[in-house]
C-alpha cells in the first residue's frame, strides 16, 4: 500500500514540477559551492568576526528591504519568467566576481556586494518558486507536502551535501574555481526554467483595474497578521532563524579554531547537516501524516536548540558533525511542514504576497542573528553564540506549543478548506 501511494504521488507531480526540481538541484550545488567559498575568500580580507558577519548580513538584508515588493511583482508576474531573470542576473554578479578574484581586485567592499545582489536574486528566485509549486502539482495536501519534501531535499543536498566540500576543495585548488561554477549552474538553472511551458494560470494578469502596489502590499500584509496560524509561523520562524543565522556566521571560526579542522573540513560540516536534510525532507510528508503537523514542527524546534546548544558544548569534531547532521534533518522537516501549512491556507492569488510578507518576518532575523554572532563571539568566545542560541530555541518552543500543536493546526487547515 505504501508504494502504491507513493506511485501515485510522483505520477502526480508532473513534468514541470520535475523540471522545476532539476533546476533547484542545479543552482543548490553551484550556490552550495559559493557558500562555502565566499566566508574563505573573506577570511583572506580579514580573520575579524565582524568581517563574516558582514558578508553574511548583506546576504540577508534584502529580504529585508525588497521582499514585500517582490511579492507584488510575483503575484503579477508569469513566475517562471521570473526565476529565468532572477538566475540570469545571478549569473552576472558571479561573472563579475570571477574577473576581480583574476584581477585580484576583489576585497571585502566588493564581497559584501556580491553577497547583497545575489541575496536580490534569491528573494525573487525563491518567490516565485515556492508560489509556482502549487500550480505545477495541485493544492492537495499529500502533493504539496511530497513537492515541498522533494525541492528541500534539492535544496539541502545542493547547497550543503554536494556543493560545499565541492567549493571548498576547488578553492583550495584556486579560489576562483567555486565561483565560476555557481555561474554556471545558475545557466543550466535558468535554461530547465525556460523550458517548463506555461499555461494559464501562470500567466501575467491584465494591468486594467490593477491597485496599487502599496494596497497590494497592505492586503498580503493583512492576510498575514490577519490569521493566527500564519502570524505564529512566521514569528516562530523568524527566531529560528536568529540563532540558525549567527550558527552559520560563526561556523567557520567553530571550525577552524575550536574543532581544529581545515577549509575542506567546514565544507564537511556543512555536508553533515545536508546527509540528516535529505531525510527530513523526503521523510518530513510521511512523519506529518503519522504524528501530525504540530507534533514534527514543535519537536524538530526543540531538537534545533538542543543540537545547537551541544555545538557550543562540545569541541569534538565527530560530534559537531553529528549535530550538524541533526540540525540539517529537523531545520528541513520544519521548513516543509511551514511551507505546505501556508500553501494550504492562502489563495493562489495572494501566495506571493503572503509569503512575501513572512519571509520579511522571518528573514528580519537573519541580520539580527548574524550581527549577534559577531558580537557574542567577539566579546566571549566562539562558542558562545551557539549556547545562548540553543537555549533560547527551547524556551521558544514552550511558548509556540498553545498555538501550533496538532488541533491547532487541524483547526487552521480545516478553517481554509471550507
């Protein structure tokens, strides 16, 4: 029985979805390689905390600045034509990053740059795409749950699971090899994307009658803080992703002067957590269906926080990389879970505006996060970060439990469906 279901979800799922997750999978690795280059390329600037703390908060301010009218344009927009723009611009920022590492013009100024423009091209790439899920595969809670498992489980493997070790080795080879690579894969990206046909739905909507952008922007903020399931999501995740920020930021003074590991070891920290992703994702469809949405969300929370809380225990290596593998598992079941929540309860026509909206909760965090891993680390040690964080996670699980357990969320779903 179980196969059979399992038959019928992939017939359902369609070719664009699959091309869709190619081109997710495609741009995962090159990014995965990026990841892991640019917090080295910036060491070889400045060995200061701050420093990584910049790199990565340019990364995550425009989600700050732009989400909101990036939702409008998304709503608006033919979505796949916008993901082709958002990786063809991509492309540009790593051509021009390439030619300054062979310049050897590149210094933090413009590695902040970078990380700032390729954070404008994710804000609309992941937009759109997420919105575009529901058209490819329908708004069935077993497809959607199954799709969003699949892109997170592309997603992860391509950005910790293949392409970090991946950057990390080729920039011990030469540092300008892991950013050409992820130029290129935003061209094969953008080329799977280009090749999904568009039907109806996806089609751009007339300007006659159109309101304003500003109005536009009220309502999704509305339809957010409007319902309380959705308000809750976002806010819990919005501190989650503080402390999942400043772990990152800090990761790769974690390893080099506390674990004692080489460049190819951080990019093998950021593996580990790809190996526990893949499970969640792909397993995070059938955990929600046999313990509950409420259940997996607030569990793999708390779990966070404790794996967290234990990095910035414990100077071992193996098991640094066994919670890495852990965080990686429970941060991906959580994000399918929210995503297919969200896609459930919001109309098609206000899912990019809705999303927009959270996102800007949730990204607000990511500054936050990475500004209080450099300041932490600086004032007590690199390990600090990672305690403070992971106790604060499990507090924030206490809290969020009235409003996202099991009948809280059936109420919210069953509420939308009728």
């Amino acid at each position: 029985m179980p196969t059979k279901e399992s038959d019928d979800a992939k017939v359902r799922l369609g070719g664009r979805f699959h091309r869709l997750f190619g081109a997710t999978l495609v741009s995962a690795i090159g990014t995965g390689m990026h990841v892991a280059a640019l917090p080295l390329l910036a060491l070889q600037s400045s060995s200061s905390p701050m420093a990584l703390s910049f790199v990565v908060m340019a990364a995550e301010i425009p989600w700050v600045l732009l989400s909101l009218h990036a939702g409008v344009v998304v709503d608006r927009l033919d979505r796949r034509r916008l993901m082709v723009w958002a990786d063809l611009g991509r492309f540009a920022v790593l051509v021009a990053l390439a030619v300054l590492i062979l310049t050897a013009q590149v210094n933090l100024v413009w590695l902040v740059l970078a990380a700032f423009l390729l954070g404008i091209g994710q804000v609309f790439f992941d937009l759109a795409a997420q919105s575009a899920i529901p058209d490819f595969v329908s708004r069935d809670p077993r497809n959607l749950a199954t799709a969003n498992g699949r892109i997170a489980a592309a997603d992860i493997n391509g950005e910790d699971f293949v392409g970090p070790p991946l950057g990390s080795a080729l920039f011990g080879v030469w540092n300008f090899l892991p950013f050409a690579g992820n130029a290129l894969s935003f061209a094969a990206s953008g080329l799977l994307i280009l090749s999904i046909r568009t039907d109806a739905k996806t089609k751009e909507t007339s300007d006659a009658s159109r309101p304003s952008v500003r109005s536009e922007i009220v309502e999704g903020i509305r339809w957010l803080f409007g319902n309380r399931t959705l308000r809750a999501l976002a806010m819990v995740s919005c501190l989650g992703n503080v402390v999942a920020t400043a772990q990152f930021a800090m990761l790769v003074l974690l390893a080099k002067e506390v674990l004692g590991l080489p460049d190819f070891g951080f990019g093998l920290l950021l593996t580990a957590s790809a190996v526990g992703a893949t499970a969640g994702g792909l397993a995070a469809a059938v955990a929600s269906k046999r313990f509950g949405s409420g259940t997996v969300l607030l569990t793999a929370k708390a779990g966070v926080g404790a794996a967290v809380l234990v990095l910035g225990l414990v100077a071992n290596s193996w098991v640094a990389a066994a919670m890495m593998m852990l965080t990686g598992a429970l941060m991906t079941a959580e994000k399918v879970v929210v995503n297919t929540l969200r896609q459930q309860i919001v109309p098609r026509e206000l899912l990019g505006r809705v999303l927009s909206s959270s996102r800007l909760v949730v990204m607000a965090g990511g500054p936050v996060g990475a500004a209080l891993g450099g300041v932490l680390a600086s004032a007590f040690a690199v390990q600090f970060p990672y305690v403070a964080g992971g106790v604060f996670l499990i507090l924030v699980t206490l809290v969020f439990y009235p409003m996202l357990n099991n009948r809280a969320l059936a109420s919210a779903t069953d509420e939308s469906a009728g």
